[in-house]
C-alpha cells in the first residue's frame, strides 16, 4: 500500500483494509489534502483483488470534526463554484466493495456525511453526530441533508440541520442512522502489541472479515442493488434487483455455494 501523510492503511485480516483518518491535532477535520489522502486509500483498497471489505474510521475522541473550516473561511462563491468545492466527495460513494464505518467521539458535518457515505455505520457509545454546519452561516455540503433526511425523516432532519444541536449513538441506532451500537463492556481489552483496537473497530472489522468471506460477485452485486433502492422507483429496483439475481446464476459462486448447502459442508468461494 502506498505511504500517506494523513491516513493509517492497515490489513488486520487478510481480505480487510482498515483506513484510519490521522489527522489528530485537528480532530480529524477534512482538510483537502486530508480528504484526498482518504479517497486515494479507500480507491487504492478498492481496487486491490485481495481486499474484499473495508473499514473506515477515525480515533477514539473523534471520528471526523468536519470539513476544515480554517481552511475554508476565506473561500470566495467564484472559487467555490468554478472548482466544483466538495464534488469530488462522490468518489466515495461510487467504491464498489463495501464499506463500513466504525465512529468514535465526533462526526460532524462532513465527518456525519462522511459516515453516511459509507454502506454500514457502526458507533462506539461515545459517538457523536451533527450537522452543525447552520451555526457557522452555512448548510450541509456533502449530502447531509439529503442522505440524513432519507433515514431519518423530515421533521428530525429539519430539527438537526436547523439547529446543529449534536445526537448521541443510542439516538443514532433508533433512528436507524447506525446499524448498531458497539459497547465496549466485552471487548474493552486492549490487543496486545503496539496497536490497541477500539471495540467498534474490532466489531468493525470482523464484520468486514465476515462479508469478505462471502463470494465477491454476489457482495458487490449486493451493495449495488440497496444503493439502487435509493434511486430507483419500486417497480423498477424490483426488476434490477431481479436480473441481477438471475445473472448470478452465471457464477462459480452460486454453483459452489448451492452445491454446498447441499452437500453439508462450507462452500469454497472463487469471486468467478
Ligand atoms: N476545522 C478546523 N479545525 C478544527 C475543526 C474543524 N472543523 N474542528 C476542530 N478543529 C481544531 C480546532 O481548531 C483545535 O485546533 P487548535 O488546537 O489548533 O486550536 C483542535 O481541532 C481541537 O479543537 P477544540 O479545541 O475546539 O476541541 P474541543 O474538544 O473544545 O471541541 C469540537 C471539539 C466540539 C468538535 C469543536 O472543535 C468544534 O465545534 N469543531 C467544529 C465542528 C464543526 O462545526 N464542524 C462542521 C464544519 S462545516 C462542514 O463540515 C461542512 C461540510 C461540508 C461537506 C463536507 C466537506 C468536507
């Protein structure tokens, strides 16, 4: 894996990639260089044929603090919109393996987005989300309000974006904004070595152990179809979803796998 300045790259499992922002005098805030070091890595462990899952996440005080504000304050409208200011955050969002995140301490603004980028969101109880972006004469900037919205519902999503006011993990889980909280009562030990794994990352990433050991054709295929949910009326997710399902049938995986349903035994997954 290549070397960068603000992220750690890491293979705690052979098919994981763990990208863990490093940026910690400034909370993990999203400078660009910080953001392309973050997209570089997550596209490098994409395309990387022995990488089948991937784990995002930050430190334990904070997830992401959002997009850097001292380095946007003076931001000109001209400049802002002739660069195309945040496009290039959809990168993210067109990875094609999945994603999980694992938030400790803050995700907000960019650092919420960022989460709710990524295709699984799992929360140390210390998580702390908000779109406080209102409190700073802006709004959301990288989907914020249209993704939280989509999970949460209008009147939650107009109360946070209006009033920035932050939202604790157990919130998070009962809105369905996080898959889960990680407690970290049975797994509070520290790993041994020079490394300690926080028990949402641990969480985290044997979840990402357990999809990478899935066959790949049949994961991204997987991931495709409940992104297209997302856009797609029903009738018609139905039938994307439907062809490709019956394109799966053109797979080594489904042979294996069905064969070894029936056989009584554990399939032997080639992602051919
Ligand atoms: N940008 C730049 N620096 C930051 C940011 C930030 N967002 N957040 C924290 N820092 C820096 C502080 O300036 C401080 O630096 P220094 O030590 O040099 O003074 C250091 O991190 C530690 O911060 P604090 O001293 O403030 O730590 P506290 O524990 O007192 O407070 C908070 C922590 C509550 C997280 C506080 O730092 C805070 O409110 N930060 C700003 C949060 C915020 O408003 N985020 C939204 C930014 S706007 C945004 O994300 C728009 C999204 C657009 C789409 C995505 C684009 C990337």
């Amino acid at each position: 894996a290549a070397n960068y300045a603000h992220v750690l790259v890491s293979r705690p499992q052979p098919a994981v990639a763990l990208v863990q922002l490093n940026r910690p005098k400034a909370l993990n805030a999203l400078s660009a260089a910080h953001f392309k070091d973050i997209t570089d890595a997550l596209v490098e462990a994409d395309a990387d044929d022995s990488v089948g899952a991937m784990v995002l996440t930050g430190s334990d005080k904070a997830f992401a603090a959002g997009a850097d504000i001292l380095e946007m304050k003076d931001k000109t409208f001209a400049d802002a919109f002739t660069n195309n200011f945040l496009a290039n955050w959809e990168i993210i969002t067109k990875l094609r393996k999945p994603l999980i995140a694992a938030v400790s301490g803050y995700a907000l603004g960019g650092g919420c987005e960022l989460a709710l980028m990524c295709d699984i969101i799992l929360a140390s109880p210390t998580a702390r989300f908000s779109q406080p972006e209102i409190s700073i004469g802006v709004i959301p900037g990288g989907g914020g309000s249209q993704r939280l919205t989509r999970i949460v519902g209008k009147s939650r999503a107009m109360e946070l974006c209006l009033t920035g006011r932050m939202f604790d993990a157990y919130e998070a889980e009962r809105w369905g904004v996080v898959s889960r909280v990680v407690d970290g009562a049975d797994g509070a030990k520290k790993e041994g070595g020079t490394e300690s794994i926080s028990p949402v990352v641990k969480e985290a990433v044997d979840m990402a152990a357990t999809i990478a050991s899935k066959g790949r054709v049949a994961a991204i295929a997987c991931k495709e179809v409940i992104n297209a949910s997302f856009e797609m009326p029903l009738t018609e997710g139905l039938r994307y979803e439907r062809r490709l399902f019956q394109s799966l049938f053109a797979t080594h995986d489904q042979k294996e796998g069905m064969a070894a349903f029936a056989e009584k035994r554990k399939p032997n997954f080639t992602n051919s």
